[in-house]
C-alpha cells in the first residue's frame, strides 16, 4: 500500500466519526506517547533495563504501525501529501548522503530491502 494510499485509508476510517482529526497539540502529544512505547519496547530488547517476569511481550511492528497512524493523522489534518514529500527527501539524502556511506559491493545503491541481508 502506498502512501497515498494509506493517507486515503485513515481519511476513510476518521470521517466516520463527528470528532474528526484532533488539533495538532493533541496529535503531537500522541505522537510522542506512541514513540515512548516504541522507545520502551527497543530498550527492553537491547538496553539495559529489561522486562519485568510479569510484563507481556511487547509488539515493535504494532508500535511502528502506531506512529505511522498518527503521522498519517497529522499530515492529512494538514493538507501534507506523504507521498510528495517523502519522495523529496528519498531525493535529498540519495544526493546529500550516497557518497557519505560505504555502498556494498555486491547489491550497489537501494537493493536491500527491509529484512534482507548481504548474503541474501
């Protein structure tokens, strides 16, 4: 799906209801709450205050998938199409920041997808 895609797909889901988009205040605030699980959850897998014994499992796709939600909310109460602007900054970091990395020699630039390694 893509991002105008998903754009559309929140859209559809918050016009349902009388209450609409929150105010961006309200949006940034759950923005940052969401980030904190998504924080907690990457310092309990590799930091170092683990888990309690009793504390469930914690679910990092879900809490990715939150701050996408909220970002798509802030960004369509906005008027911001996704789309457009995160292809104008996969465009400003392919020209500022290509030759600031070491490229793999054997996949060259943009292809290792999400969850692939070198040796794929």
């Amino acid at each position: 799906m893509s991002l105008i895609e998903s754009q559309q797909r929140v859209d559809a889901w918050i016009s349902r209801f009388k209450e609409g988009y929150f105010h961006p205040l309200t949006n940034m605030a759950r923005l940052t709450e969401e980030v904190g699980e998504l924080a907690r959850e990457i310092n309990h897998r590799y930091g170092e205050k683990t888990k309690k014994p009793d504390e469930p499992a914690g679910d990092m796709p879900m809490e990715l998938a939150d701050i996408l939600f909220v970002l798509i909310c802030i960004a369509n109460r906005e008027g911001i199409d996704l789309q457009a602007a995160f292809d104008r900054m996969m465009d400003k970091v392919d020209r500022r920041d290509t030759s600031r990395w070491t490229l793999k020699e054997a996949l060259g630039v943009g292809n290792q997808g999400p969850g692939k390694d070198a040796e794929s």
